[in-house]
C-alpha cells in the first residue's frame, strides 16, 4: 500500500492545480493566458512540472484577497470587499452602540 503514496501524492497534486487553474477568473492568472496554464498542468502533470509551475507562477497571490472574492458582490454592506465578520465590521459596531444608547441621549435638542 505505502509503495502507491507517491503516485496519489503526484495524482493529487495534478488533480489540484488542474481544478485550481479552471476556477481562477482569466483576468487573474499570472504570466501566460489560462488556456496555456491549462495545456502546461495536463502535459507535464506527470513530472510535477505543470502543477508546481502554476502553484509558483500562474496562481494569483494570497494577498491580493483571493478568499475575498468569493462575495465580492458587496453583500453585506461592506462596500464592495466582500463578506466580513461581524465583529470585523465598522458598520455592525456602530449599530450597536446605537442599540446601547438611552433614547433621547443621542439627539440633538435644538
């Protein structure tokens, strides 16, 4: 069993980047157009050439909010960057402390 490791490894691996590369939007990719992406995982998926180049290269990086841009349809309210957590969110807090707040202490008598 332990002699098959290698190969599922490499099959994952393959499985992966290839998966991965269809799922990321074109204006995204990095260095080469995703057709060509796609054509280096298959092709040199075997060796860990195509799969390792696309993680290294291809894929877009972690910092430009890559988790960000699944709801980054402005759901929320968040203007525009996607779903935040509650205790992340200037606008929930806000609303709370007005929750908090005695009827008539935060109006203006004029």
């Amino acid at each position: 069993m332990l002699r098959y490791l290698p190969f599922l490894l490499v099959l994952a691996l393959w499985i992966y980047a290839f998966i991965d590369c269809l799922n990321t939007p074109e204006e995204e990719v990095r260095k080469l157009p995703k057709t060509a992406w796609v054509i280096i995982i298959l092709l040199f998926g075997e060796v860990l050439l195509g799969p390792v180049a696309w993680l290294a290269v291809g894929r877009p990086r972690a910092a430009s909010g890559r988790a960000g841009r699944r709801g980054a349809s402005g759901a929320g309210g968040s203007g525009g960057r996607g779903w935040v957590a509650p205790d992340d969110n200037p606008e929930f807090l806000r609303s709370l402390d007005e929750d908090r707040r005695p009827r008539g202490e935060g109006e203006d008598r004029g």
